[in-house]
C-alpha cells in the first residue's frame, strides 16, 4: 500500500476532508440551499426555471397508491428513468431502454417484470435510497440519449462529467467511467476510472481506477489518454450558470452529452467528494486560493459567461 505524507499532500495543495467541510463547504454553502439540490424534484424546478437543458421531468410517484398506476402511465413512455429524488451516489436509479407486454429491460440489457418496477418505485418511497432514510418519492424522467462519441470509454453505463465550480468559477473537472467492477456504475469506489479532464480543452489529463493510475479501460481496452469533451466550453459555461441559480458557493454539476440536445445538467450536488483531485493528479486548494485572491466586486460583476472562460485561460495552468 503506498502513503502519502499529510505534509506532502498539503505542499501539493490537496484538499482534505477537514478542509472541504470547513472551508469549502461551511463557509461557502447556506444550510437553507440545500433543499435546492438535494431534492432533484425541486433541481429539476429551478433548472426549467433557468432555461438550463435537462432530462425532461415525466411524472412523480408521491405515495403508494400512485404505483398501481405506474402500468398505464407508463405505456405512453417507452424509456424512462426511475429515481428518488433525495438519492445519492446513484443509488436507486433504474434505467429502462424499453418495454412491452409487462416486460422491462434494463439498460444492462436485463428484464424485469412490471411486480420487480412496482417493487423498486415503492422502496424508494420507503427511504431505502434516500439521504438518512427519509421518506421520498419516486421521479420518473425521459432517459438521455447518449452521444454516441464516448462510445467505448465505459462498460454498460455512459459516461458523464463531474465539475466543480466555487464562486461561480470551473475550478476541476474529471469523467467517470463505468466497469464491469463497479457493475455498470459510474462510482469511482466502486471500481468506475476517473480521468481527470483539462480545463482549457476538456481532454483527459491522466487516469484513474481504485486511486491507481491506468492507461486503457480494464474491459474495452480503449486507450484513455484519447478521452475528450466536445463543446468543452459549453459544459463550463453551464456548470457556471449552475452557481447563479443556487447560490452554493461550493458545488459539483453533473453533466451528460445528449446525441440530439447536446450537454445536460444530470444532477447538482452540494457536498461533491474530493477523488476528482486524485483524477487530475493536482490539488484543489491553489485553485480556490486564485479565486479568493480576487476582489469580490470583481466576481459579482462577472458574467457566468466570462467566468468559464477565465477558468479555462487561467486555471488549468495554477
């Protein structure tokens, strides 16, 4: 197993847990916010409300009675996305491609019956997936459909773009990408490869599985190094816009690539974990000590426009 001294890591401006929940976190993220992200329901309000591109809203399962009238209602959708809305870590999510005569297939390819959907949207409402187990409902939405230009780059799931944005500002951005270990998932602990993407470019910067560094994709053998973001600019400038419409000073923007709709807000999330940084192989902190360097004015005057492009010319390089 290999160490790395907490003096090493600090010298090299790696962000801590401590230093994420004090710093970045308490200081930058009102309680009161974060209802706005932790509930995709009312996620799904302010994006609509803000014109930001998003998988459609199709309905809401609110209690338990609802579910005997999933049958009917989802005859009108032939893919369609089941979730809570106060999951996490993707927890819960069920992804149908398709459907007939009572029989769902799943994403991987699997089918179940309309009883193991039924099953599935009642736990959520239970809690089972939701933040300290509360209460929840189920959302149903359209499902994406993928760009076809990461083909190859993830195992059953597609890959989506974490970036993370403080004060508004892009300040670190990776992929991750699903394996056979993390069963389809897009979750770095459980076996998914993080690639750490170039601010100014969106290309990959270097690769991840299990905090190991890899080259190729342990199931497609697909070279990593060759992973890049189309419209780059466009995922930053609506991970920026992402900032003014909840006013979390610290956040992560899920993004996904649409094959007709191009980028897509996927989720929000108010407390977005540290493991971007082993992707990138650089520290957070210098790039959050350049954006509090700047007079706060300065920042509010700001466009989300002009801010995704100084991130771009400015902070891929600190």
């Amino acid at each position: 197993m290999f160490f790395v001294s907490p003096a090493k890591l600090r010298k090299a401006g790696v962000v801590g847990m401590n230093g994420r929940n004090v710093q970045l976190i308490a200081r930058n993220n009102r309680r009161s916010l974060y209802p706005l992200v932790d509930n995709k329901v009312k996620t799904k309000e302010i994006l609509a409300k803000a014109g930001i591109s998003a998988p459609k809203l199709l309905g809401v399962v609110h209690h338990q009675g609802n579910i005997r009238e999933l049958e009917d209602f989802l005859q009108k959708h032939q893919a369609f996305v089941i979730k809570p809305a106060k999951g996490s870590g993707g927890k819960g999510i069920l992804v149908v491609s398709s459907h007939t005569d009572g029989e769902y297939t799943k994403a991987s390819g699997e089918t179940i019956g309309l009883r193991s959907l039924q099953r599935h949207s009642s736990n959520i409402l239970s809690g089972l997936y939701s933040l300290g187990g509360a209460n929840d409902v189920a959302m149903i939405e359209e499902m994406v459909h993928f760009s076809d230009t990461f083909d190859g780059f993830s195992f059953q799931g597609v890959p989506d773009i974490r970036i993370i944005v403080y004060k508004g500002f892009p300040v670190m951005a990776m992929t991750r990408l699903s394996t056979k270990a993390s069963d389809g998932k897009a979750n770095l602990h459980q076996g998914a490869v993080g690639v750490g993407l170039d601010l100014q470019t969106g290309q990959a910067l270097r690769a991840v599985q299990f905090d190991r560094p890899v080259s190729h994709h342990p199931d497609t053998g697909v070279a990593l190094q060759t992973f890049e973001v189309p419209l780059w600019s466009d995922f930053l400038l609506l991970a920026s816009r992402c900032y003014e419409i909840t006013s979390l000073g610290y956040l992560g923007v899920d993004i996904v690539l649409d094959k007709l709709k191009g980028p897509m807000v996927l989720e929000l999330n108010a407390r977005p974990g540290l493991a971007i940084q082993i992707a990138n192989g650089s520290g957070l902190q210098p790039r959050v000590d350049a954006i509090d360097a700047m007079q706060s004015q300065v920042i509010s005057n700001l466009s989300a426009h002009e801010r995704a492009e100084y991130s771009m010319e400015h902070l891929s390089k600190v």
